[in-house]
C-alpha cells in the first residue's frame, strides 16, 4: 500500500502551481505552534510568497496577506 503525502495547504489545492510544497516548507519553518520571534515569522511568511510566486501562483500575495 502506498502511503500518500499529507496535504498541507488547508484552503488551496495542493495539486496545483506545487503549492502542497510551499506549505510543507512553511509549516516546517513555521513550527507547529508558530514559535519563534515575530521578526521569524514574518521572514517565513515572506519567503512562502516568494515560493508561491515563483511558481507562478496567482494566490500568492491572497495568501500573503491572509498569513499577516
């Protein structure tokens, strides 16, 4: 039996524009109980944009804002 890989994009499609990758690595960096200092999560929350927009996702900067 293959085991499927969790989805970690709650709201959006995980299949599409890779996002399911993007918010692995977010949730990674973000820790489970958003831990670290502010200045850190808004760093993290950056650079899941820059992920979703290089991938060309048109919800990048949706899902920017709705991290803030």
């Amino acid at each position: 039996m293959a085991d499927r890989e969790r989805n970690y994009c709650l709201f959006l499609n995980p299949a599409k524009y890779n996002r399911n990758i993007g918010c692995r690595r977010h949730d990674n960096l973000y820790g489970i109980a958003g831990g670290g200092t502010e200045r850190q999560r808004w760093a993290v929350d950056r650079d899941f944009y820059r992920t979703m927009k290089r991938e060309g996702d048109p919800m990048a900067l949706p899902a920017l804002i709705a991290c803030l």
